[in-house]
C-alpha cells in the first residue's frame, strides 16, 4: 500500500504539468521529494522502534501518511505539494515501511530471505495495481478527486499496522544472543587470548558458551544458557546503545553497501518518476503508458519472490546477487531510448525485466543487511540503509529534470539512470573483492 501508491505518483506528472505550468524538474519534486523522505527518514523510525513499539510506529505513519493525501487535492501550487505529499506523505509511509519489514527479518531465522522477499513481494504488487487503478480514477473524477480515493485506499494502513505483532520472547531471545556473543568476543580480543583471527576469535567464543552450557548440564538447550550468562540487552547504557549505532554504520563493508544503495536509488528513481511521461512523449496513449508501467510492478512482485528464494539458497552467495541485479537493472534501462522499443509491447517488455531485477534487489535488502552487520543490528542498520535509499531518491529525478529541461527530451535521464545503477553494483563489488582478498591472505 505504501510503496505502491509512493511508487505510482508517476502517473500524476502529465497532469501536474498541465495544470501548474512547471518544467519536468520542478514536477519531479513532488515524487522524488516523497521517496527522498519514505526512505532518507529511516533512521528516525529506527530511533522510534526503540522508544515504542513497532505497531505505534505504523500507527503514528498511517496518520501522517493519510493526512498529506488528504490534504494534496487543495494545494494551490506545486509548493504545496512538496509539503503535504513530500514531506507529510513521505514520513508517514517511512513510519509504516520500517517497522513492517524489520519485523519480517527478525520473525525468522533459517528462512529469512524467502520471508523478507515475500514480504517486500507486497510493494511490487502495489507498484502493479495502483498505476492502473489511479489512471481510471484520474479519467472519471479528475486528478484531485482520484487522490481522496487513494486517501481512502491509504486508510487500511491503520488496519494492517494494528496488525503488527510483537516478536515472541522466546525468537527476542535469539537475537539477544548474537549481542550476547559480541560482547564475549570484544572481551576475548582484548584479552591476553585476542590475538590470531577473528574466525578463531569467534570460534573460541562458541566453544566457551558451549563448554558453560554443558557445564551446567543444559546440552540440550545451549540458547537459553547463551542469552542468560551475560547481562540483558535491557540493561545497556546509553554510551552502549550509542557504540550501537555507530557499529552498524561505521563498518567497511557496510558503508559500501550504503553508498551502492544511494547510487542504485539514484537511478531506479529516475524511471519509477519519468517513465509514464516518458512513454507518453513517445506517442503512446496515456492508457498504454500506464499499462507499461503497471509492468514495473508485476516484475518487482515476482523478483521480489524470486530473490528471496534465491536467496535463501546456500550455495548462492546473497552480495553477488545483489549486485548482478543492480547491474542488469541498469544495463536494461539504457535499452529504453533505442526507437525500436518504442512500441507497447517493447516498453511492457522492458518495464517486466526492469522490475524482475528491480524485486530482486529490493528482497535482498533485509537479508543482506542482516548478513553484513547481524540480527542484532538489523533495526540500526536498516534505517541507515534508508537514509542512503532516500538521499539517492531525493537526487536522482531532480537531475534528471535539468537535463530533460535542458536537451528538451527524455533520453538523457535514462541514459543517467542507467549509469547510476550499474555503479551501485560496480561499487558493491569491491566488498566481493575484499572478501576473495581476506581469504588469500
């Protein structure tokens, strides 16, 4: 519901051009300033997640969601706009994402990908449905009638927030564990024992638990005696939730992954905005651009399944499949400007494939950060990672539009989507690199 009506705003630029006679970078705004906000404030609903409780989190976004497209069908100009569907919108829908997809990677353990990649499923079938739904909308009650419609629409976010449900206590307790052994390893490192690899540290850590559990007799449930020999996570002091943090953003691997995720957002963002307008400046009908579109979404539904499967695979390393997405997602939106795709049924080709890698990208995104920085950070990590999702949101149409206003066609736009794309994957690689290196060495 969220991703796909944050997704679909496309659809609305053709008539925002026609009734406030702005330039396409100024009209871009609107949708990239709400994507900028959806992603970039994710650190904020990181901070609220450990405050309150992850339904209060959705609860408090479907209000400020549903209050900005309340609100869009009286702005007078596009200013207005910025602030009701941008900001007020874009908050909202980041309140209610967050917590819904966090809480997907922390309900499970050994099939997370495929259960996050489900989940995030739900964003390409919005992404799907509501390009065609607003364009019928649109053609019966006018642009700003639709949008009290697509409020309406918006308010079954209150429902599926209150139906968020806490994790149990005893899945809470796995997670506590993998803090549990972090700090048993910081404590092993720093001893006179610390020196040698970290895979031998690690290794020497589990040995330890092990040998305490069965110590105490508990062989058969080492977990329970792994989350009560050191202290609750509960007890943590502030300068320890701090470090927190800063663990979660300041790791190599994962600063990689961030700036690859900014640069990729960049460039999918471009598309997910231009594209109905681009379409149409390519004679098709509105009607055909939209069903084009649409495509978008049926491929990010079925990647998004896709990945997770893949994903849970063991013998598919997650990254490299990550990237391998990022890098067709953009090599296949440089295809876009050769004229002889210019038909529908070219376009609904490329849109298909476009969201196939597009849904496999975004089923990874959960898991792949679970992998680089562990279930215990997930929640810190994935708002961050967020935060690079918008800033590459927020940036990619606007300058998309300077070029559109300034060579008057779309082409150039498409040709710096898929430039950007293909370096978020370019950029992901060298963690392959660094890891192949670490092994030699």
């Amino acid at each position: 519901m969220a991703f796909g009506t944050s997704q679909s705003i496309g659809v609305y630029n053709i008539e925002f051009l026609r009734t406030f006679k702005s330039g396409a970078a100024a009209v871009a705004l609107v949708g990239s300033i709400n994507l900028g906000v959806f992603l970039g404030a994710g650190p904020l609903a990181s901070v609220l997640m450990t405050r309150w409780s992850h339904r209060q989190v959705a609860v408090l976004g479907a209000i400020f969601a549903n209050m900005g497209l309340v609100l869009m069908p009286f702005a007078p100009n596009l200013e207005y706009m910025y602030v009701f569907y941008g900001i007020l919108s874009g908050l909202g829908y980041s309140l209610v994402y967050v917590p819904s997809h966090v809480l997907s990677g922390l309900y499970f353990h050994k099939h997370r990908s495929l259960a996050t990649g489900i989940a995030t499923s739900g964003s390409g079938f919005g992404a799907a449905m509501f390009p065609v739904v607003m364009y019928h909308m649109i053609q019966y009650y006018g642009w700003r009638g639709s949008l009290f419609i697509v409020s309406g629409l918006n308010l079954h976010l209150f429902v599926f927030a209150l139906l968020l449900k806490p994790v149990p206590k005893e899945i809470q307790q796995l997670g506590d564990i993998n803090i549990e052994l972090t700090v048993v390893l910081e404590n092993h490192v720093n001893s006179d024992h610390g020196e040698g690899t970290e895979n031998n540290q690690k290794e020497d850590c589990e040995i330890l638990v092990v040998a305490y559990a069965k110590n105490h007799g508990d062989d058969e449930n080492e977990n329970k005696v792994k989350s009560t020999m050191l202290p609750s996570n509960k007890k943590a002091t502030d300068i320890q939730r701090l470090k927190k943090h800063f663990l979660a953003i300041f790791t190599l691997d994962f600063m990689i992954y961030w700036l690859s995720n900014l640069l990729w957002n960049a460039g999918v963002a471009i598309v997910l905005v231009f594209f109905p307008e681009y379409a149409y400046s390519v004679d098709l009908s509105e009607q055909s651009a939209s069903t084009a579109y649409t495509m978008v979404g049926v491929g990010s539904c079925i990647g998004c399944v896709l990945g997770g499967v893949l994903g849970n695979i063991k013998y598919i390393d997650r990254i490299i499949l990550y990237i391998l997405g990022n890098i067709g997602a953009g090599l296949i939106t440089l295809v876009i400007p050769l004229k002889v795709m210019h038909t529908i049924v070219g376009l609904i080709f490329i849109c298909l494939i476009f969201g196939l890698l597009f849904g496999i990208i975004l089923g990874l995104l959960v898991v792949v950060t679970s992998d680089l920085l562990g279930v215990d950070l997930l929640g810190d990590g994935f708002g961050y990672l967020m935060l690079a999702n918008g800033i590459g949101e927020f940036s990619g149409p606007p300058l998309a539009g300077l070029l559109i206003d300034h060579y008057g066609n779309q082409d150039p736009a498409m040709y710096l989507s898929g430039v950007f794309t293909i370096l978020g994957g370019i950029v992901m690689s060298i963690v392959i690199v660094r890891r192949r290196l670490s092994q030699r060495t």
